[in-house]
C-alpha cells in the first residue's frame, strides 16, 4: 500500500479565454449579407472588443494529503476553470503544477486521480450496484469475485448499501434521492481509490443535511486513507467579491 500520498502545488496559474466571437457562425447568414454586400461592419465592430478574458489571475494553492482543500467563490469566479486546470483537463496559459514536487505528467496523474464534475451523469435505469459495477469493470482490471467486493466495500463507505438494489432515476424516472446520486456520482469517479479526488461543487443543490452528509464523507475519506481532496463550494457573493478565495475546511 503507497502511504505516501500526493501533495499538489499550482503555482502562478493565469488562464485566459478568447471572448472573441466567430464571424458568422452559420454560412446561411453570410450568403445573405454577401448578397447585400455589408459583412465589412461586422468585423470592424467585433475588432474593437478585446480579445481576451482573463479567468484565472496568478492563482497560488497548495492540497495536502489528509485534507480536504475547499475552493469558495461566487458564481463565474473560475472554480470550476480552477479545477479543471488541476485535474489536467484544461491547459493555463502560465503558471506551473507540481505533484509532490515534480511536474505534472498527465497520463499518470489521470490514473491517479477522479474528477466528479458538478452534474450527474447517471444511467437512470441502472441500479446503484450496477452503476458502480459498471465503472468498475472499466477501470479496474480485476476478476469478477474481486471487483464485487470492491463495489461492495465501496458501498459500504459512500452510505449506499440501503439503496444498492434501487434505481437511480432521473427528473422523469423516481430513484435515489439527490444526495445518495450525488455520493454514486462520486463513488463511479472513486472506484479505482485514486490519491487524489477533485469535485466541482459536490454540495451544490443539496439540502444541508445532504450537503454536511457528503462533507462528512469525503472528510473520512481524506481522514482514513490519506487521500487529497479538492472541491469547489458555491459561494453566493458579495457583489464586490471577485477573486477566487483559496480556504481550507478543517471541520
Ligand atoms: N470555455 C469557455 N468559454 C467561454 N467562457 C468561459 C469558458 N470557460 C470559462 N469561461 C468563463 O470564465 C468564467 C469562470 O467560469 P467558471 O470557471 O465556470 O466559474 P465558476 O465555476 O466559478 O462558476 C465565467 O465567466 C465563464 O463564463
Ligand atoms: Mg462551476
């Protein structure tokens, strides 16, 4: 068992997008104003707005094995970009990543890691086993006896043994209820025990007890195993508040 754990330190990150539109999007418009002989304007209206966006402005933060780093930020103030950046999905302009003090490599990090996104993406008609035993048979190379005790002991940890049998569900189909999908939500990102966990905004759109639930539970998680735990918390801001707050939970 590696008992190291994972340390991840960004450093620097600055990340722009280009707010820049297309000029036309669809042929069919610009047929039209070939026709009336005027598609010169559109460009020197979008040539006047800048170019660039800046998301993320030289942002520092450092997640420690054995606990849990909360991201806390209004709506729009790049956590989710933050994260992504962190998970490796996305590639800042600046800035440098290091995982225990060497730099990033992806391929391996992307072993080592599971990123939940903020929306459930669910099979409605699986049950809670199969969902888990689906990713399982994905990511785990393991025999059959094997990958349901991990499903099992999984369960076990996510407070889903209850509901092993029930379906998920969705708006149209009765299920779980949104903290037990959300925890199955995690639990397809958690079945090959990554070092390092990064959730966008776990607690959103739960009731409080849901949401403290799923707190508790990543909590332990980071607790017992020594894993790294990233998340993002919606934060509703003030209206000054633009930059994103780098804060760590220790309940
Ligand atoms: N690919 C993109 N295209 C357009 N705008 C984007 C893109 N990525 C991020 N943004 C913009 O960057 C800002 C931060 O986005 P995001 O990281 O999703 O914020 P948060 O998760 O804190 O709500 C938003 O204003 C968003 O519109
Ligand atoms: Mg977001």
């Amino acid at each position: 068992m590696k008992k190291q754990g994972c340390e991840i330190e960004a450093m620097g990150i600055t990340y722009k997008i280009s707010s820049k539109k297309r000029e036309h999007p669809f042929k069919i418009f610009t047929k039209k104003q070939e026709i009336n002989q005027e598609p010169k304007q559109v460009i020197n209206l979008e040539e006047a707005s800048p170019g660039a966006k800046h998301v993320l402005k030289d942002v520092f933060c450092r997640a420690k094995p054995w606990e849990i780093l909360a991201i806390v930020g209004p709506s729009g103030a790049g956590k989710s970009s933050l994260l992504e950046i962190l998970a490796g999905k996305l590639t800042p302009q600046n800035g440098t990543i290091l995982v225990n003090q060497n730099p990033i490599d992806k391929a391996r990090f992307k072993r080592i890691s599971g990123y939940v996104t903020q929306k459930d993406t669910l099979f409605p008609l699986l049950t809670v086993e199969e969902t888990l035993m689906f990713s399982a048979r994905l990511r785990l190379r393991l025999p059959q006896a094997q990958l349901s005790s991990s499903v099992k002991s999984l369960m076990k940890e996510l407070g889903l043994d209850h509901v092993a049998m029930t379906r998920v569900g969705d708006d149209r189909i009765r299920g779980i209820s949104g903290g037990e999908r959300r925890r199955v939500s995690i639990g397809v990102d958690a079945i090959h025990d990554p070092e390092v966990l990064i959730l966008d905004e776990p607690t959103s759109g739960l009731d409080s007890t849901s949401a403290l639930q799923i707190i508790d539970m990543l909590k332990a998680m980071a607790e017992t195993r020594g894993r790294t735990i990233i998340l993002s918390i919606h934060q509703p801001g003030f209206p000054d508040c633009e930059a994103v707050q780098l804060n760590t939970y220790d309940g």
